[in-house]
C-alpha cells in the first residue's frame, strides 16, 4: 500500500474538473491503456489570453487519477507562459508529494499539459528522438539521460518511479544504470546497509551517505546541504546556497534526500528542515 498524503487522497475520491470540453483550445493525450495509464487533457482560453477551464479524462491508479486534478487546478486563470512552467515536481509539491514509485503520474500531466500547448499553439508534435532502451514502455535514451539530470536520479528504481521505464521484464535494466553512470560521470556507490544499527551508528551512516552521495548533487547546482540533528528517525538539516532560496527546496528535500536517506540508511528516516 503506497503511503499518500491527504490531498492526494482528497484528489483521487473528489476528482476535479473531470470531463471533455466541446471544442477545446487545446487537447494533449499521452500514455495508453498498453501501458496501464493513459490521460487526455482539454482546456479553452478565454478571451483575455488565460485558461478559463481545464478538464481531463484518465485510465490509472490513485495518483494518476490526483496528479490530473491538481493539473487542471493550477493552470486554470493562468497564461499559457504561466502555464508552461509548471513541471511535475510542481504538481506533487500541490499533492503534498507522491511516492517516488509513483512521480510518472505527474510525469504524465506535465507532458500532456506540453502537448495541449503545442496544439493550440499549430506546433508539430515533436518526433521520438533517440534509440528505444525500454521496450516495454517505448521509453529512449534521450527521454532516461533528461530525466536522471533534471530530477537528479541515481537508481534504477527512481528512474521507473518518474518514467516506468525498466518497469516492464527487467531487459534494460543494465542500459538504463549505463546511462546513469555516464550522467554522473562514475558507477553510483551504494554505502552498505547494516541489518542492525545502533544510532551512533545510523548517525554516522546519514552522515557518510549526505556527504557521499547528496551533497555532491546538490553542490553542482551551487546548493549544500548540512546536519543538524537526529532524534530517532527524524532528521533535521539545514539547506545551503541556492537551496536555501528555492522555490522548490521542499521537493528537493523529500523526494530526493529522503528518498535517498531512506534507500542507503534505513527506510522509516523523516527529513525535516531546521526553522530555528
């Protein structure tokens, strides 16, 4: 059982803005039932250049089915500018986040949201580019290396989480840790796991793993990141640099340093940002 949060519960029994719109602006489809989810998007503009209503129709799961209501709830009033910013991390950060098993479903709103734009826009739908590494899905390796940099992903299991793909029979596991390791520039080290730990050494293991395996991440965006304190499994640290002033700094703390913590120390760890 995934562990969602209260909105995504919210979302996925009141669903938003479900429907079609009769000669909408914009129509964005993406997915397919071979797949397991699939989602089609429609909004009108009014006359003012803003989107004056959103509906959607989805095949899913419980997140699939939320991460389209959140959709339609946050371009609805804005600009198409406005509107193509909005990227997936935006719309789990709205949902409260969503299981890393589960971030495709917001993957999912965000390209159909690209491609309701491209439409109303005349755009030609953009051609797959690259070679296919997961047959399975049709994932590329274009569509894998652009989502391990954006989203900072360093397993196999966060890259089918965001894209599904390796999802699937398992083939392309190998080609997708190759594309990792050539985005990282080196294999990813996986810290031993103890089955057993006292909390010294827990702490020392969340310290070896920050140090290791986040905060070089981090640092590449000119963010940092730092211990603060552990109190049974909660964290508290402090976040650095651009971090500190993102907009997106929650995000980043759950989805990837928690994620991460939970991975290589132990997987009941609850990140928290120090406010004092």
């Amino acid at each position: 059982m995934w562990d969602y949060t209260d909105k995504v519960k919210e979302h996925f029994l009141n669903p938003r803005n479900v429907g079609v719109i009769e000669n909408a602006d914009g129509v964005g489809e993406v997915g397919s039932l071979a797949c397991g989810d699939a989602l089609t998007l429609y909004f009108k503009m009014d006359g003012e250049g803003r989107i004056a209503d959103a509906k959607f129709q989805t095949f899913g799961c419980a997140s699939a089915i939320a991460s389209s209501s959140a959709l339609t709830e946050l371009i609805i009033g804005k600009t198409l500018d406005e509107a193509e910013k909005i990227t997936n991390e935006d719309i789990a950060a709205f949902l409260g986040d969503l299981p890393k098993e589960k971030m495709h479903c917001s993957v999912m709103g965000q390209e159909a949201l690209e491609k309701a734009i491209a439409q109303y826009r005349g755009e030609t739908a953009r051609e797959v580019e690259g070679n296919i590494i997961c047959e399975c899905f049709g994932i590329t390796d274009q569509e894998i290396e652009k989502t391990v940099r954006e989203h900072r992903l360093t397993s196999i299991e966060d890259v089918t989480g965001y894209l599904k793909a390796g999802g699937g029979c398992g083939n392309c596991h190998d080609k997708i840790q190759q594309i990792m390791d050539g985005v990282h520039g080196a294999c990813v080290t996986i810290l031993p796991r103890p089955k057993k730990m006292t909390n010294i050494q827990k702490i020392r293991l969340i310290e070896e793993t920050l140090e290791r395996e986040i905060r070089p991440t981090l640092r590449k965006d000119g963010g940092d990141i730092e211990l603060v304190d552990v109190e049974g499994s909660r964290v508290v640290v402090n976040l650095r640099g651009t971090c500190a002033s993102c907009s997106k700094s929650q995000v980043t703390l759950k989805s990837y340093v928690e994620a991460k913590l939970r991975e290589l120390v132990t997987d009941d760890l609850v990140v928290e940002e120090n406010h004092l």
